[in-house]
C-alpha cells in the first residue's frame, strides 16, 4: 500500500491559515490591526528560525473567542472556512491530492496548526485522516486558547505519524510527503519520496541539492489566474 502524506500551510494553500484567521479577527473587530501587524511578523522571524512556540500562537489567535460557547465558536469557524478559506486553497492542491487519493492511496494531512483551522481546510481535499496539534477544551466543550500536548512541529510531526502508524493494521511500501518548509526536513528524510511543494528557499536549496521532486503548485495557480486575466 501506498501513503501520501501532506503539510497543508502553504503546501496546498496559497496563505497559512493562521494568518488568515488572525486577518479575519480583525475585519471582524475581534483583535486591533496594530496588535496584528506586530505579532505576525514576530511570529513569521520565529517560525523561519525554528524557534516559534505554538502555545503563544495559539494564545494569540483564540483568546478573542475564548469567552464564546462552542456554538458560537462554530459559526464563526463556519463563516471563516466559507469566506477566507475557500479562496486559499491551490486548486493544484486539490488536484494533486485526488490524483493519489483516486489511485487508491491512502492520505493523510499532518499540520503543526491547531484542529480549530486545519479540520475544516483539511475538508476541500480528499483527504482519510488528519493529524495536526489539538487544543484543550473548556468544562463546556468550548475550543480554550491552550494546547493539548505538543504541537506537531519539526521533529514531532515524525512521532505523530509513527504513533499513528503503530496503529494500522497493514504496511506501506511507499510513502510520499509535501511540504513547502525547511521545518519538515526531519519527516522528508525518512520517507521514500520526499517531495518539495512552494519550498522556501532554504528548502529549495535541500531539493536541489539532494535532487529531490519540486513543485511550484503556487506559481501555477498564479499563472492560470494570469491568463484567465
């Protein structure tokens, strides 16, 4: 049996989610633009240098709804997957995904984002499980701006997916995995056929170097876009 095994940030999204959700709290007034703009860019210099702590992430994009009722956290989840969401995803994603989905592979998203963004970006693909950092919940089933565990990040994304290999009843003669960021480099070594989605550039140097598969699934939609124009 074949795996193929994604990174959804920026792999099959034109924009990380996260990002995009924090721009969302504030068309709808839920954080101050100032608080953004400074944040986001310390959060992008973290990430990039390996250093960023996901629990301040987190605090930072769920603390404005932490005082709604899962109700309410819901719809307005609802409303982000329909408005932002949508328009994010890489149509060439979609097409990659479904063309191992559709030759019988089984496949999985694994995302150091937080189940309350990459469930519903996980649902435009063709996807059989989702593996990605989860959150603590209130007394009353409401999403709480605190991880649960750690985040799926570098070196954990790899436990993840042996914790949940452990659990399958068969196994994989060839394993796949897509990512765009140097971060995933401990899981693109261990796989059969590492492949590079929109890399960064220290990542595109790796592909290169090693002269593994790249794909540049962005600048495709964005040519597409071009000559619909």
């Amino acid at each position: 049996m074949i795996l193929a095994i994604f990174d959804l940030d920026d792999t099959l999204t034109m924009q990380d989610t996260e990002s995009l959700w924090q721009s969302f709290l504030v068309k709808k007034r839920l954080i101050p633009y100032e608080l953004l703009f400074e944040k986001k860019e310390a959060f992008r210099l973290a990430y990039e240098t390996g250093v960023l702590d996901f629990q301040d992430v987190v605090q930072f994009s769920m603390n404005p709804i932490s005082y709604m009722s899962i109700k309410e956290q819901l719809s307005l989840q609802e409303e982000f997957s329909l408005t932002e969401l949508k328009h994010a995803i890489i149509p060439q994603g979609i097409e990659l995904v479904t063309s191992h989905y559709e030759q019988g592979h089984t496949v999985i998203i694994i995302s150091a984002g937080h189940e309350f963004l990459i469930q519903p970006a996980a649902k435009f693909f063709p996807v059989h499980h989702v593996l990605c950092t989860s959150l603590q919940r209130t007394s009353h089933g409401a999403f709480a701006p605190f991880i649960n565990g750690k985040a799926l990040y570098r070196e954990e994304k790899v436990h993840s997916l042996y914790r949940w290999l452990a659990k399958q009843d068969h196994k994989f003669t060839t394993t796949y995995f897509y990512s765009d960021s140097i971060n995933d480099l401990p899981l693109l070594e261990i796989v059969d056929i590492p492949v590079a989605a929109n890399p960064c550039p220290r990542l595109r140097t790796v592909a290169q170097t090693r002269s593994w598969p790249i794909l540049d699934l962005k600048q495709a939609y964005l040519n597409q876009l071009q000559q619909q124009a």
